[in-house]
C-alpha cells in the first residue's frame, strides 16, 4: 500500500477485511516486566466506509476465541479454557455505533466489545493508513488502531493469583487490509 494523498470521497462503499493480510491480536504484562503479545487467527469482518459523512460509517467482527495464539501450547489452552471459556462462549465480537472523525485521516469508533457473553462499550483509535487499488483493481485500505480495556470488566480472570500475576489492562490492537465489494 503507498502513501499518496487520500481522497476520502472515493472512498465510500463497504468492505470485507482481507484475513490473509490482517493481523488482529492482544498484549498483556505478565509478572509486571514481561509482555505477551497474542494474535487470533480466525476472523471475519466487515466496513462500510462514507468518505464524506464519516459518521454513517461502521464496522463488525467476529473473532474464533479458540483461533487465539500465543505460540506456548499450554498458555493458549490455558487462555481458551479458563479465561476466554470457548466452549461456552465461543465468539469475540465488535459493532461499532459511532464513528466521529478525530484529525484528517484519525477516528473515535465506539462500539460494543463482547467478551464470555458480556458487552460493554470501547472506543478504539482507528487510522486509515492507505487506500489504493490492486492488481486486479480491488480498491483496499488499510485500518490500523487500538484500545486498551480491563479484561476484568468482561470477566476474564481465573482466579487470585492470577490477578496478581496477569495485569487487568489488555491492548486489543489491529492492523488490517480491507477490499471494497462490488
């Protein structure tokens, strides 16, 4: 994706996220020094983009909990398990019911984050980093932001200790390519 100027107003249609260039994931302190950085690998979304009335536009995703992966074998079913609880709630999702522009190409995106079948309102950073058409002459942008929650709010604790040893405070974070639909 380049860099040139983008012109918000050729923007406007709705868009499916492009899975294979995406990246959804997560980073929490452990034991206060170090970070575990996370990623889902099954997801699906989509944008609908008005380019000249950023406030009609919106977003939603669904997230497989069990595609979640840390690369430590027992952490991530430690992490579906206990604190995700993927047999019972098997979908993270996100709908966005506001969107207010924030700078030139910076958003506000407000939305309810479902987490272990609790909702709760988020608003996340968003960034549309770069719009250009493809070798096919698929027009796609790419969207990158993040919000930090407190996982506690959704319930996603296990128990004391782990209070203790797994900071409250998540950064979800996002770094997606979206393709316009015919």
């Amino acid at each position: 994706m380049s860099s040139t100027p983008i012109d918000l107003a050729e923007l406007t249609g709705s868009y499916a996220l492009d899975t294979t260039q995406s990246r959804i994931g997560f980073v929490a302190r452990h034991t206060m020094s170090t970070r575990v950085r996370g990623r889902f690998e099954e997801y699906e979304g989509d944008v609908l983009l008005y380019g000249d009335h950023p406030s009609k536009s919106g977003a939603r995703l669904t997230i497989r909990a069990t595609s979640l992966q840390t690369h430590n074998r027992q952490r991530d079913d430690q992490l579906r398990s206990t604190f995700l609880d993927t047999d019972n709630h098997p979908a993270i999702t996100f709908a966005s019911t506001d969107v207010a522009p924030a700078g030139e190409t910076t958003y506000r995106v407000t939305g309810d984050l479902t987490i272990r079948g609790v909702s709760k309102p988020v608003t996340l950073d968003v960034e549309l980093t770069a719009a250009e058409s493809d070798a096919r002459g698929d027009l796609r942008v790419g969207l990158e932001g993040s919000v930090t929650i407190n996982r506690n709010d959704w319930g996603v604790n296990w128990n004391t200790a782990t209070s203790l040893l797994v900071s409250p405070k998540v950064i979800l974070e996002f770094d997606v390519i979206a393709v316009r639909q015919p």
